[in-house]
C-alpha cells in the first residue's frame, strides 16, 4: 500500500465506483478502499435475509415464512434506473452491461384522492385514464404533443414559450391544465419532488417530460429498469471495469486518518502505512468536517406476501403520491420489486416507502404510503441524514459525493458524479471519456 497513486477512493457507494472506474479508463493510477467488508456502502444490497435483521437489531432472525436467507438481497436505497436516463447511457459506454441482467419495471402509478391509477404518458393512454375528465385529456394530449415535438434549437416549436424565461406556471396555464394534471405532470413524469419548480424557467421540466416518454418509448410498460440481484450489483460492475483498468480495490480496510500538507490532501493512513495520492473522492461518512447536514430522509423496507393492490398484480411497479394529495412540501414514493428479480424468497415482495422528513414524526409522514401496502409482513425502518460537501474541493483536492436523496431514480446521483468530474478534471463531464478504448491491454478472455 506504500505507493503513490493518482486518485484514492474511500467507500464503494455508486458514486464513488462509478468516478473509479472513469478514472481508470483515463489512465489514472487508482487504489479504492472501504472501511466494510461488502461493496456498496449506503447502498449497497443486504444478503442473505439474516444480515438485514441483525443490521436493523432484531434480536430474532427471520421466521421461516420468509424462505431461505440467501434467496434474498435486500436494497438499502430504493432507485429505479430510467431506461433512457444517464445511468444506462454510463453503463452502455464502459460495457458494464455485460456483466448484469434487467427487467422493465411493470408500471408507474400515481395517487389521487386515496387511489393510484396508472400514469399516462402516452396520448393513446391519456385518452384512456381515469385521472381526468374527456375536456382535460385533450387538453393535456395537446400539452403533450408540445413538449414531444418542443427543440430549444428551433424557435418553430416554441409556440410562444421562451424555454429560457417563460415559467413552468406559465406553460400549464396556456393549456389551461388543472391542479391535478399539474401534480401528476410534475411529480410523475417530469419527477419533482416538490413544486418549486413551477416558477422555474420550463426548459429543464420539458426536458425531464421527454426522458420520461423516451424512457417509456423504449420498452413499453414503464420507463424504469432494475437489475436481477438488486441495486448492490451495480457499484460492484463499475469496481469491475477499474480493476479491469488495473484498479486496487481492499474492503475492510480501516481508514485511520486523511493526511493534509498545506490544505491539500497527500495521502490516506491506514493501519500504520500511507498511500500517497493527490486527489480523493469519498463518501460522506469519510470526511465528517468537510460536510454539513442538508435534511433527512426516511425509508421503510416492508415485506409483502402479495401484490399491492390495484396495480394489475405487477410484480415490481412504482407509485408516486404527489405532496399536493396528502398536505405535505414534499412527495412520498413507494419501489416495489420481488422474487422475479432474484431479490426476494418465491412469493414475496419487496416495498420501500420514502420520503424527505418534514416533522418530528416521520413515520407517520410515509402513512399514506404504508396504507397502500396492507398486510405488511415486516416493517425496517431508517432514517437517514443527508449530507452535502461545504466546499467544492478546489483547494483541498478532496472531492465528497452527497448522500442519496429521497428519488426514485439515479438522476440527481449521476448530475453529482458529473459535477465531481468536472471539478477534478477542469473540463465538462462527457460520455464519450468513458468508452472502454479499443485496443488496450486489458482483455477481458481471462477474466
């Protein structure tokens, strides 16, 4: 471990296996260490079931209802990948496909005055739902004729909307949408957590409506994808492509102490011996002095015997409850996934209910949400807190990923991951520095 090395990464969350293996592409020197002995950090996926109660403290493991232990993988942090979204574009480049298996999420459903329907986002389906009256539905296929047919490139489209100043508000007024159209468009399709957006310039929220019919357009019943063996798959195919590209890895590795010379990292102290380095990315529980508290968020992982109602018996879905439909500033989200995804034991599901916390009872905040799942068989709940850098790393050369929010999807994970790059790099995040290059010496036959 006494070596010099370009970049050390400490923790082997998404983020950071994602930025190790970028950099190994482009031909730095990288050593990747973790404090644990399992790949993933925050999230990571729990295997076998034994493990999830212990980490949440039951002192009895699971009954035998729940099956055989290692039938399970049991995600920390609920995502969904969008099948057009930056995630997949990643793992597209770097060839991380190879080595991991999807399926299409069967459905998105949003909830409306205690009920979930299914989201439309196509104008065949949007003529078919139940969320809205026939007058409203042609006004919202034409809303959504706008924005498919909308290029920030060619005024022609603009219709009179400046993608610039005009704000979202704006926009739904000129298609005289109503409150519920706008909550749905807005928290299911174009994916905002809350409505500060509604007086934002409208060119990112068209934007997010067309990856999300993109998404959709792709394999028909959603646009979300998850990997067979849970989420935790993930981090470990990027720690693959770095050590492909003669990457260290070394779990369970202590951390002792980030070594600073003149307010500039130099290296990592562990167990007696110092990695030298001269730039760092790491999670945030590395470097408790470099970040500060920006919320929390809180998660329930329930376990269901069945299907959750109303959803056609889909056997993984998401369903999104709008903060408008339950008086809250912000959304509450449910993942559900199952054994058709080798995350679960036959029969059983898996549901995680989430949401950033607003009171000092967040339980009874995620309500709603829980209300939708009955019968639970098994409850595990956590409350994280969420952690953002109070620099950008400039001086320090120690650039900290933030903690995973309350979305479903790795979107605002992947801008993070791009902002770190370019912040490292001096120069903008492009796709095309993670293709795998062509000719190198890492053949992949012996593997």
């Amino acid at each position: 471990m006494d070596e010099e090395y370009d970049v050390i990464v400490l923790g082997t969350g998404l983020t950071e296996c994602i930025l190790s293996g970028i950099m190994s592409v482009n031909g730095k020197k990288v050593l990747h260490m973790d404090r644990n002995p399992y790949y993933g950090g925050e999230s990571s996926s729990i295997t076998p079931l034994e493990e999830l109660y212990k980490r949440f403290q039951f002192l009895e493991g699971p009954p035998e209802s729940m099956g055989r232990g290692r039938d399970w993988n049991v995600d920390l942090i609920p995502k969904f990948l969008m099948a057009n979204g930056q995630l997949v574009k990643m793992l597209l480049y770097t060839e991380v496909t190879r080595y991991l298996d999807f399926k299409v999420v069967e459905g998105s459903f949003v909830y409306k005055g205690g009920k979930i329907y299914k989201v439309p986002s196509t104008e065949t389906e949007a003529l078919a739902s139940n969320l809205m009256g026939m007058f409203e539905k042609r006004r919202f296929r034409k809303f959504l004729v706008f924005v498919a047919n909308f290029d920030e490139n060619d005024p022609k489209t603009f219709e009179g909307v400046d993608p610039q100043t005009t704000s979202m508000r704006d926009v739904y007024r000129k298609f005289d949408l109503g409150q519920d159209v706008i909550d749905f468009t807005g928290h299911a399709l174009a994916l905002y957590r809350t409505d500060d957006y509604l007086d934002q310039p409208c060119l990112e929220t068209i934007n997010r409506i067309k990856l999300y019919s993109e998404s959709l357009a792709r394999y028909g019943k959603s646009p979300y994808l998850y990997p067979l063996y849970g989420l935790g798959e993930l981090p470990q195919g990027f720690a693959r492509l770095s050590a492909i590209y003669g990457g260290t890895y070394m779990l369970n590795k202590p951390v002792d102490d980030i070594i600073m010379e003149n307010g500039k990292v130099v290296g990592v102290k562990s167990e007696g011996e110092v990695a030298r380095c001269r730039q760092l990315i790491c999670d945030p529980s590395y470097v408790p002095d470099r970040v500060r508290k920006a919320g929390q968020v809180i998660r329930i992982i329930c376990v269901l015997s069945h299907p959750i109602k109303n959803t056609n018996d889909a056997n993984s879905c998401q369903i999104i409850i709008p903060q408008n439909q339950v008086n809250r500033k912000s959304d509450i989200y449910v993942c559900m996934i199952s054994y058709a995804h080798n995350v679960a034991a036959q029969g059983k599901y898996i549901a995680i209910a989430s949401t950033t916390v607003e009171t000092s009872e967040p339980e009874k905040e995620v309500e709603p949400a829980l209300e939708l799942l009955e019968p639970i068989d098994q409850k595990f709940v956590a409350i994280s807190d969420l952690y953002e850098p109070i620099d950008d790393g400039s001086e320090s050369q120690v650039f900290c990923s933030c903690s995973y929010d309350a979305t479903t999807h790795f979107e605002t994970t992947c801008n993070d991951i791009k902002d770190i790059y370019k912040r490292m790099v001096g120069s903008a995040f492009d796709f095309e520095n993670m293709k795998r290059k062509q000719n190198d010496v890492f053949g992949e036959a012996d593997q």
